[in-house]
C-alpha cells in the first residue's frame, strides 16, 4: 500500500482518499514515517484543522466546504442504507407503531385493565356491560398509542438533514482535534481494518443487514470518535443507543439529529416502553440501519474492560433469534487513549463522592479541556462476524441436531447471550492497543522504589512491550521514533499532575504522584497478563517467606488451589481464557518457565511437580516477578477490605439472627474503613478503597451465598444486606469479640496469603 507525503493543513483540508482498494489517509505519526512496510499501516483520520486565529481566509474556507457540502464533505452515496433525508423520522415513527409485537402488546394491556376493571365492577352488569367493555378497550388503546407515539418521538434518532450532520462534523472535528492534537495526532485506524470493514459494510448494504458497532467505553468522547470515522470514511452512521441522563436542553436534541436514540438507564416493570424498545431495535436491523451499543453499558472508570451488560444485547439477540430479523454483523470495537479526559472526575467517584447529574452548564465548562494536550485516540476494528452465525454455532454446540432459532429454552438462551458478551469482550480485548502513556503508568507502578531514571524507564517500557507483543497484543507505534522519544511524549501526556520528577539529583527520577488516577492506565493493559499475575500471587504464599529455594519452593497442588481461589474470586473483575483452568495454568507456568522467571521440576512422564523463582529471577531482584505481583495487589487488598468489612455485618451476641443493614451505608462503611487502614499503614494500596472493585467484590459476596441481599422495589426504600447463617462469624459471650474461626474467617484467611507483605 503506497503512503502520500501529508500536505500541511494550510495546504487543503485533511482528506482521504479511496481508489478502489488502495486507502491513503494521509500520516500523522511521532516523525515522518518510512515509505513502507507494517509501520506504514496505520493511519491518522483527524488530522489538526485549521484554526481562525492561525489562518483566518484558510478557516474560512475550510468552514465553506463543509458548509456546501465539497466532495467527501457532501456525505452523499454512503455506503449502507438512506439516512439523512426529508421524511426519515416519519417513516420509522410509522414503522415502529405497525410492528405486530407493539400492536399485541397495545392490545393485551388495555385488555388486562379492562379486565381488572371488570373485576372491581367499575363496568356495570347488564346486557350492556359487553358493549361498555369493548369501548372501554378501544379507548384504552387509543390512549395507549398515544403514550407510544409520544415514547416513540422522544427515543427514536431523526436523520432528516445532511446540514445537521455536516456541521456536526465539522464542530466534533474542531473540538477533537483541539484536545488531542500533540504532534498532529487525532484519531488513529489501521488501514487493513478499515478496507476491511468497507467491503463488509458493501455485502451488508446488499443484503439489507445492519452493522452491529459494539465499543468498549472509557470516554464520553467514544460517542464522537466512531460517528466521525463513519461520515469520514462514507459509511452510513449508525443510531447510537444513549442513556437519557444526556438528554438536557439543547444538547439532547442536537445528539438526537445526529444519530442518538434516547432509553431509560432502568426500565422497571414497563411492559409498554420494554416493548417499544424492541419494536425499534426490530425496525432498525430489518431495514438494515447500523446500530451502536456500547457492551459495558456506563464508561469505565477503572480503564480495564467491565463485565457485559446484557440489556440491550438481548433485544439484539432476540431480534435475530425470533427470525424476526434475518441477520445483522457483529463488529466490537476498541477505542483507546493517550489519556482520558475524564480521569479526575472518575476518581472522585471511585472515592465515593455522588455522580453529578450532566447538564449543560457542565457541559459548557467542559470546554476547559480543548486547551489540553491529550495526545492520541487509537480506533480497532475486530474482524466483524455474522450473529446467525454465531446462533447457529452455539446450537450446534448444545445439541447434536441443531433446532430453528426460535425453538430455544429460557435457560439455553441466557447461556447463548452471556457467551455473546463475552465473545464480544474477548474480541475488542484481541484489538486493543497499549497506548505509551498505559506502558509508562504500568512500570511505574510496578517499581518496587520509589522511582527510575530514565534510562531504567525506558528499558523497562521495552521489555513491558515486548511481553505485551509476546502475549499477543498489540503496542501503538510512531512511525519509528526510538522508545526514548515515546516514552518523553507519554511523560508529556500524562503530565505532573500524575508523574512527578526529582531533578536536583544527578540524573532525573521520575515517580508516580497520582497512583490513583494513573492505575487508569495500567488497567488498560491488564488484561494481558492476568493469568501470570494469578500464578505469581499463588507463588507468593511461599515467597513472602524469604529464605533459599527449599523454602520458597511451591507444589503444583498447593499452586493450583491458591490460583483456582484467586480465579473464582476475581471471576467478575477479569476476562479468562474459556481453555479451562489446568490448561491454562500449564501454559502460563510454560510461558514463565520460557521468559526465565521460574524453574519448573517434572516427573518422568512430563507432569509439573513443583515451581520455583529461577536463579536468574533472583539475580534481577525478582523485577519481572514482582512487576506481575504489583498488577494483582491492589485488586487483592481490595477484595481482602471487602471481605474484612463484612465482619461488621455480625449481630450482636444478643441480638436477633437476623439483623439487616442498608446496603449502601455496608458499602461505604466498608470504603471508610479502607482509608481509614490505609493512613493507618495497614493497606498498602490506596486504590484498595475503589468503589468499583468493592462493589464488584460484594457481588461475589452475594453469588457465593456468604451475604443475603434484600433488593428494594420502591426507591425511597434501601436494599438491605445480612450475612448467611453458615457465613456468620461468632462472638465471645464474655467479651462480644468476634472469634477468629468459621467459614467467613478462612476465606478471609485465604485472600490474606496473597497479599503484600513489606
């Protein structure tokens, strides 16, 4: 694939250019890049954009083309099905209230309450009580239709104007490429992948099947990044699914033109509106619409990937699995940061302040940002796959003679929807890039000092990507400038507030100043390596104990227990690989073995006796080791706090058995005890104190019967917790201490093994 030489911006407005399968988007890489080979693959979509103050006749004209509609620009003959027309928004308000799923579910309800009516004899009795009855239905579903009209306006996206959308364009662009502009960096795609997905978008246009886009979500700034690459590269936009909380004045609306559909962050027990989001999901892929969902649900606030939401995934699923849709693509996709604009506000609420309510004032002030250096956006495409095909798959898995789609048990198709967000993790973690300023935040946060040089910074940034290259992931390149030089930039990046230096020193030290807020970033790699962090937890048990080799010597049985404890416990926090747990164990140990971190001893048929650091490993001061140590830590301590906190859930000794708490107040109780031990120098890592993980660990709780967790329907009313009888603690009749024995205590007992000690 031939690379153009970039015009300047002065030159012409950044544009790309498609020629039948060859794709120049003009570079933007750390320094000019070479003329060919893999280096040149990847690309910058959103270059810088001319600004007012720098060039005023240049912006103006820059302003004119988007206005008038030049070229790329006009948005005409899109790849994939009209959009953006006069009499859009009509047509599916149309469709939708004529799906036969909305008029049954009209009709049962003003039935159900005619009936319910009837009952308490508000119909009278008589000859004409069968007419009252039916008049009182069809004025019930008249009104009821009203209700889904009305449901329907206020949810749908309403593409009717390419003016809208142009102008979109060009602010989202302004904006954008204002707060990630270092070095003329914008929005980063693989070529390969993007030729990819434009001949997958052409067989799906042809057949009328939707493109499914299923983003990981870190950044409100995602919404932006995917529309912009779809109007950039001539494929029809997808309806992006938005929580309403974004609905505010003037905002709302605009999103709204601009390919938002507004739902309910809960939708309770409304059968109508439950529907109604169906029937528009239905409507949407039968008409072969692109769709945008994002699979976590809310945005990250911990960097790494969050378990799957399965709400609107289930309307996708059931869609195809009724046969009411034919098929729509799947494509998950990875949106990756030099750094998040978010962070500080993501870390206060971890720390337990509220979540502020958006609104346009906020929304406004936001605009503080645009003045930033936040480097890069890096967009990954995984290879898009059929869903019938994937149904299709997992029947064939669950019987030997594969029924229809529709023909599928309540319990079999919650099976089918879990692997599918799963499966969709699995991919966006396949695409994922580590970002430089993730690789920096890593190592140093995996320093057992305080600090590093930069020399040591560096060599320590090589051999991290060179594990991530290993674990077959993928680290972002800059057109081949030396790691000295990515590493200075990633420093940039992330800036004081979170890397501080010492410079009155022979050489410069760096160190972590916000280790909070920089284990955002580590957390975006993580992933990677969690099964050598697991095995180097279940090590430590022996390790802590210093000494030679015979001491810290470790069985495969005893390895095995600890790192099946450690999986099952983090089984919420974390992605596994669906081997199996021996499997992937023996391939770990083999992975450790090779990289010369550990020495395993076998007996005569091959089978792994005993594992222990290699002598190598000691020499280096256990650096590579303790680097998986420290990703698994703070996650170990937190899990440890939440387990500790539910002590304080046992009764008094004269109390009743069961003594409820506020869930809630359990929880942040447990978060004050957390910082309270941290200041204290009992917890060694502040993070420990994470809502996010505490929560995640309290769901444990709850999965494995050690708590009891009365959910509320009414919001004025708390949830309520106890602890399960065989999970509760006793207490000394004398003292009304609790005794160190029982289930809860073990457990306890067994999360401490891992944990750091020094």
């Amino acid at each position: 694939m031939s690379i153009t030489k970039p015009r300047r911006p002065q030159d012409s407005a950044p544009d790309l250019d498609i020629l039948g399968d060859q794709v120049t988007i003009h570079p933007a890489g750390y320094v000019e890049p070479p003329s060919s080979g893999r280096e040149g693959q990847e690309r910058n979509v959103v270059e810088h954009m001319v600004r007012f103050r720098e060039s005023p006749f240049d912006f103006l004209r820059e302003v004119s083309l988007h206005v008038s509609g030049s070229g790329w620009r006009a948005y005409e003959d899109v790849i994939g099905q009209p959009i953006f027309y006069n009499g859009f928004t009509d047509f599916m308000k149309s469709a939708i209230m004529q799906t036969p799923m909305l008029k049954k579910r009209i009709e049962e309800l003003a039935l159900k309450r005619v009936e319910a009516e009837d009952i308490q004899g508000l119909l009278g009795d008589g000859d004409s009580r069968d007419r009252r009855k039916t008049r009182r239905k069809e004025e019930l579903e008249e009104s009821l239709q009203e209700v889904a009209e009305k449901l329907t306006d206020g949810m749908i996206c309403k593409l009717e104007y390419k003016s809208v959308i142009r102008g979109a364009y060009y602010i989202c662009t302004q904006l954008l490429t204002r707060a990630y502009h270092q070095g003329r960096l914008g929005i980063h795609v693989s070529s390969e992948e993007i030729l990819r997905l434009r001949s997958v978008a052409e067989q799906a246009a042809k057949k009328k099947h939707s493109i499914i886009f299923l983003p990981c979500h870190k950044s409100h700034v995602d919404y932006v990044a995917l529309q912009i690459l779809c109007y950039r590269l001539g494929i029809a936009l997808p309806t992006v699914v938005a929580g309403d909380n974004l609905n505010f004045p003037l905002i709302g609306p605009f999103l709204q033109h601009a390919g938002a559909m507004w739902i309910r962050r809960s939708f309770g027990h409304d059968a109508l509106y439950t529907t109604l989001v169906q029937s528009y999901i239905d409507t949407l892929l039968q008409n072969g619409f692109n769709f945008e969902c994002f699979i976590e649900g809310g945005r990250s606030r911990t960097g790494k990937l969050l378990s799957p939401k399965f709400g609107i995934l289930s309307f996708l699923l059931d869609s195809v699995l009724s046969g009411r849709v034919d098929d729509a693509i799947i494509c998950p996709v990875s949106t990756q940061y030099d750094k998040v604009i978010e962070t500080e506000s993501y870390i206060s609420e971890l720390l337990g302040q509220p979540k502020p309510r958006e609104n346009l004032k906020d929304f406004l002030s936001a605009s503080s940002v645009l003045s930033l250096r936040l480097g890069r956006v890096d967009v990954r495409f995984h290879e898009p796959w059929s869903l019938k095909g994937f149904i299709a798959e997992q029947q064939v898995r669950a019987t030997s003679s594969p029924p229809s789609l529709s023909s599928q048990s309540s319990e079999s198709r919650v099976r089918m929807l879990r692997t599918l967000g799963f499966r969709v993790l699995s991919d966006i973690n396949a695409v994922s890039v580590a970002m430089p300023t993730a690789l920096v935040g890593t190592v140093l946060l995996t320093l057992r000092g305080r600090g590093v040089n930069k020399h040591e910074l560096v060599r320590r940034v090589e051999w991290l990507s060179d594990r991530v290259r290993d674990k077959g992931g993928r680290v972002a390149h800059f057109a081949g400038a030396p790691t000295e030089v990515v590493v200075e930039r990633a420093l940039e990046v992330l800036g004081p507030g979170l890397i501080g230096t010492i410079d009155d020193l022979p050489e410069t030290v760096y160190h972590a100043v916000d280790r909070f807020q920089l284990s955002f970033y580590r957390n975006m790699i993580i992933h990677l390596f969690v099964a050598e962090a697991l095995v180097s937890a279940a090590m430590y048990t022996r390790v802590k104990f210093g000494g030679g080799p015979d001491i810290q010597r470790i069985s495969f049985e005893a390895l095995y227990d600890q790192v099946y404890f450690l999986s099952q416990v983090f089984r919420g926090e974390f992605i596994y690989p669906t081997a199996g747990l021996l499997a992937n164990l023996n391939k770990t140990l083999k992975g450790l073995e090779s990289d010369d971190v550990i020495v395993l001893s076998r007996d005569a048929a091959g089978k792994i006796l005993t594992a222990e650091l290699s002598r190598a490993e000691r020499d280096r001061g256990r650096e590579n080791y303790d680097f998986y140590c420290f990703l698994i830590w703070p996650f170990i301590e937190s899990t440890w706090l939440a387990a500790v906190s539910l002590m304080s859930l046992t009764p008094p000794s004269k109390a009743e058995e069961n003594v409820w708490i506020d869930f809630k107040q359990a929880q942040e109780k447990a978060q004050l005890a957390g910082k309270t031990l941290y200041h204290q120098g009992d917890l060694s890592y502040f993070e420990a104190v994470n809502k996010e993980t505490l929560k995640n660990a309290y769901q444990l709780f709850e999965e494995e019967g050690m708590i009891v967790h009365r959910r509320s329907q009414d919001a004025k009313v708390p949830s309520t917790v106890r602890l399960a009888p065989e999970w509760t603690p006793t207490r000394d009749e004398a003292t009304g201490s609790i005794i160190p024995e029982g289930k809860l205590w073990r457990f306890t007992e067994m999360i401490a093994q891992s944990r750091r000690e020094g």
